[in-house]
C-alpha cells in the first residue's frame, strides 16, 4: 500500500471513530432531532454536518461542550467553537465533520437542513 493509500485509510478510520463519538456525545446529553448530512462532493469544508437542537440555551451549551469532551477523548482537537456565549447556535469545528448545536427556533429559520439537502434524493441526508 502507498503511503498516500495508507493516510487516506487511516484518516477515514480516524473519521469513522470522531464520528461515532460525536453520535455518543449527542445522546448522551439528549440532543433532539439530530441530523447527519453527508456534504462530500457539495463543499470542501467538511464531509459531514451534524444539526440537532437543545431544549434550552443551557442544553445547547451542554450538548456542545459534551460533542468538545467526547472529540478530544478521541484525540480530536476541535479547529473552532462558536456561539458559547450566547448558545442559541453553537457550531464546533472537527475539521471534516461539524456540528450544529442550536435552539429549535433558530434553526428553524436558518434551515441548514434545506440548504445542504437541495437537490439530494433523501439517501445522502440520514437521521442519526
């Protein structure tokens, strides 16, 4: 195996675990209606967006600070966090994969879900 073979092999397992610990952190705390979008091949920002939304401003602040707990466990430094302060909308940057902590009216009227799923036939977009 190449050794650009072999990074690619090991960043996608790498992934693989951030993302199976990012879905752990997200029912730990409860998160309500949890989203996972699939962007590879829509934006070079990441491959994947998790959206879910918190009862509270204290919930959402809870459920994003468990997502940084759970990431670092991982070995994953997060790249970024925003929106602690206020925690209506809390975005926590890992790199290939991010994710969206907000409260249900806020995310109701951005819709992040509409704008990343436009176009998709439903299969990219999964319900975690």
């Amino acid at each position: 195996m190449s050794s650009t073979a072999s990074r690619k092999a090991k960043s996608a397992a790498t992934n693989e675990h951030l993302r199976l610990r990012v879905v752990a952190a997200l029912e730990d705390l409860k998160a309500k209606d949890v989203r996972e979008i699939d962007v590879r091949g829509k934006t070079s920002i990441a491959d994947i967006l998790f959206i879910a939304s918190g009862t509270s401003a204290r919930h959402v602040k809870s459920i994003a600070d468990e997502v940084i707990k759970f990431a670092k466990e991982a070995g994953v430094m997060p790249l970024g966090v925003e929106g602690q302060t206020e925690a209506e909308w809390v975005l926590v940057d890992l790199g290939d994969i991010i994710v969206h902590v907000m409260m249900p009216r806020i995310r109701e009227f951005y819709g992040l879900e509409r704008l990343w799923t436009v176009g998709d036939d439903g299969a990219e977009a999964a319900n975690a």
